[in-house]
C-alpha cells in the first residue's frame, strides 16, 4: 500500500546553490579582468604607436 519513505520530507540540498554561486562569480571576474585586461592593452598599444607626422627615427 503506501511505502513508509513516501512521507518523508523532500530533502533541499544547499550545496548546489553555493556551487551555482561559485560559478557565476567566476564569471563576472572572468569578464571584469578580461575587460580591464583589454582596456590596459589599449593603452599601451595607443601609447607606444608613433605619431604619423613624426619623422623616422634612426
């Protein structure tokens, strides 16, 4: 007839909500660095190009 698991509470697990939490952290640092990453290559790369109406050093 009925099984006496079936009155059992659902259990609610909380690992997985800190797993889930831990990923979409490591995502948004993931995109924070890598958009500060390439602003500062940016920089660099603006600032080290010659200027065009400079002449040709030797």
């Amino acid at each position: 007839m009925n099984d006496p698991g079936d009155n059992l509470p659902k259990q609610n697990y909380k690992w997985p909500w800190f797993v889930l939490a831990a990923f979409v952290l490591a995502v948004v640092l993931a995109v924070v660095w890598m958009s500060y990453a390439i602003k500062h290559e940016r920089e660099q790369s603006d600032f080290s190009a010659p200027l065009p109406s400079s002449p040709a050093q030797r």
